[in-house]
C-alpha cells in the first residue's frame, strides 16, 4: 500500500516540472529577504546617524561587501555614494513630521517613533535600488516598511522633498506616482491607477497621478489615472474622489453628507 506521503510527494514533484507561475518563479533568481532586510536597516542606520561616527566606515565597508552579494560590487559602489543625498532627502522628510504636526515634542521623537519616517527613509533607499535595475531587492525593502507601517509606497514612485505622511495607515502610492515638494497626505490616501483591461500590456506605462507641490490631501481620498494632475497648492478634502485634473489652488469637497435627526418616540432600537 502506497503511504500518503509519497503519493503526494509524487503530484508535488510532478507539479514542479510544470510550466506555472510557481515553477517559473523557481528557476528565477530572487534575493534572500532576510539579507535584503539586513542591508536596509544598515543604510537606515546611517542614513539616520544611528551609527557612531567612528564606526560609518567600518560599516560602509560591510555594507558595501553585503550589497555587492545582492546587486554586484559596481552598483554597490553607486548606491553607497548616493547615502549622502539620501540623508538630506530623510531629514526634509524628518523637519516636514515636525514642522507640521503639532503633536511631535522633538526631532528625535519623531524619527524614533512616526511611520511615516521609517517608510520615507525606506523608500528613499529602496527607490535607488530600483533606479539601478533592482526592482525586486527594492520590492521587498518596502513591503518590509509596509508591513511595519501600513504605509505601501511603491518603490518605483517620484517623491520630492519634504515629504509627510500623518498617521500613515492605509496609505497607497503607486509606481509611476509623481510627487513633487512639501505634500502632505493623511491616513488611508490611494494614489493609484484605474483597473486595467490590457493587464501587463500597461506595464512602463503612466499609471498613477501626479501631485505637484504644496498639496494636501486629507483621510481615506483617492486618485486614480496616470493623466491627473493634482494642481500645486491644492487640497483635496477626506474620502474625495478624483479622477480628472484640477487646477493649482483648486479645494476638492465633496459635498456632505445630509443628517436625518428623528425624534426618540419615532423609530425603535
């Protein structure tokens, strides 16, 4: 009598010689995520001056042996003279947190303790991967601050300075998202694209819209399509929904809800 074991291990391996996603996903080479994950919190570490002085080019030269096993030593060496500009980028997202939210005490409480600046400064390093050709190393980078933070931004998108994500959970930005400086989003904001019938035939196309500068866009808004532009200093109000272009300095409502107020003898509970 055939055990159960082996009669399943048969189909298993019978399966694998199959011409499926999963087979194929096999023969492809896909980065170890636990040293993906150990090189991001390196160059967090630096980038957020979490490493003594004394140490960064001891741990620049770790670094650079760790990322050149994933990406190759030529892109290693690009990717680490970019962690200076990286750094600026993190600390305009960092005085962004502060300047804006009332409710941060400090610097150092809000690089310690906001989303938003562990998935800003995880996108940063994560977009100079994909930039040089890695999309999946950069991938798994931000589903590892996705999954810590709620916050998903695609690694693919076009951020500008300063930057800030209040609360941050449920946010979506997409891969072709353009945004440009000094943008404010809120908790549960979609920045994405239309269901597409062509599929992956829309790849490398514009997806996702665009944010120019200085806009704000409060609670659970979404907008969708590769050709709206959100017009610079515009404000785009909670659970909106935007589909087409609006100019600069344009208040995107929607309009309120109508209340029925009924009297306690009227209805039952």
């Amino acid at each position: 009598m055939t055990s159960p074991s082996r009669t399943v291990s048969e189909a298993l391996s019978r399966a694998r010689n199959q011409e499926d996603a999963i087979s194929r996903a096999r023969r492809q080479r896909c980065p170890d995520r636990r040293w993906v994950i150990e090189v991001l919190e390196r160059l967090r570490a630096m980038v957020l001056d979490q490493t003594p002085t004394e140490k960064l080019e001891s741990d620049l030269e770790v670094a650079h042996g760790l990322i050149a096993g994933l990406v190759g030593a030529e892109a290693a060496v690009r990717l680490l003279e970019r962690l200076p500009a990286i750094r600026k980028a993190v600390a305009t997202d960092v005085e962004a947190a502060y300047a804006r939210d009332p409710s941060a005490n400090a610097y150092a409480e809000v690089i310690a303790a906001y989303p938003s600046v562990e998935a800003m400064s995880t996108y940063r390093i994560a977009h100079e991967f994909y930039r040089l050709g890695h999309p999946v190393t950069s991938r798994i980078m931000s589903e590892y601050a996705h999954g810590n933070t709620g916050i998903d931004i695609h690694p693919g998108a076009r951020i500008g300075s300063h930057c800030f994500i209040d609360h941050g959970t449920g946010v979506v930005i997409g891969e072709t998202t353009i945004i440009g400086d000094r943008v404010k989003i809120y908790h549960g904001v979609t920045l994405g694209a239309f269901s597409n019938k062509a599929g992956r035939l829309d790849k490398d196309k514009k997806r996702h819209p665009t944010i120019e500068d200085d806009v704000t866009i409060y609670p659970n808004a979404t907008v969708l399509g590769g050709e709206t532009v959100v017009g610079r200093g515009s404000v785009v109000a909670g659970n909106a929904w935007l589909t087409e272009s609006v100019d600069p300095f344009t208040r995107v409502l929607i309009e309120p809800p109508r209340l029925q107020v009924q009297a306690p003898d009227s209805y039952e509970i």
